[in-house]
C-alpha cells in the first residue's frame, strides 16, 4: 500500500489509540475531559463578560458621533475619530 492511501486511516488509527489509552486509563479520560470543560467554560465567560462590558460602554442607539462615550473607546470610535481628523484630498508631497 502506497503512502497516499494510508493518510485515509490516520484519523481512524488516532481515534483507536485514543480509546484504549482512555479504556487503559480512565482516570485521564476523566481528567481531559474535565479539564476541556473548564477550559471551555471559561473562554465562554471571558466572552460573555466583555461583551458585556462592549455594550455597557457602547453609546445610547440615538448617539451616532459619539467619539469616546464613558471614556472606553472602542475600534470603531477611534478609527472614525482619526478619520475625520485626515484632510483626504489635500495632497501629502
């Protein structure tokens, strides 16, 4: 058997050496298991938080102009901000 045809059983191969590693050891299936939970619960909460921190410092759906609203500015603001302060057709040379 070629080269090429065996890269179709490498995924197959990994996931049998993953189930009798965790069927040898279920305490690190546990634990990995576990671990991606808490991991991946806390990426969702640090995302959760700012975004929530994005909308609480976001201005008010009437302001549109406002460049620095409660004094977090936000990527938006600041590129409009800089590109309203560039004279576009004046030449630079």
């Amino acid at each position: 058997m070629s080269v090429q045809r065996w890269k179709h059983y490498i995924p197959a191969a990994l996931l049998l050496a993953s189930a009798w590693l965790f069927a040898a050891v279920p305490a690190l299936a546990v634990l990995i298991v576990s671990g991606a939970l808490v991991f991946f619960g806390l990426l969702y909460a640090s995302i959760v938080y700012k975004v929530h921190r994005a909308q609480d410092s976001a201005p008010p759906p009437g302001v549109v102009d406002a460049e620095f609203y409660r004094g977090e500015p936000n990527f938006k603001n600041v590129t409009v901000h800089f590109a309203r302060r560039v004279d576009w057709f004046k030449p630079t040379v």
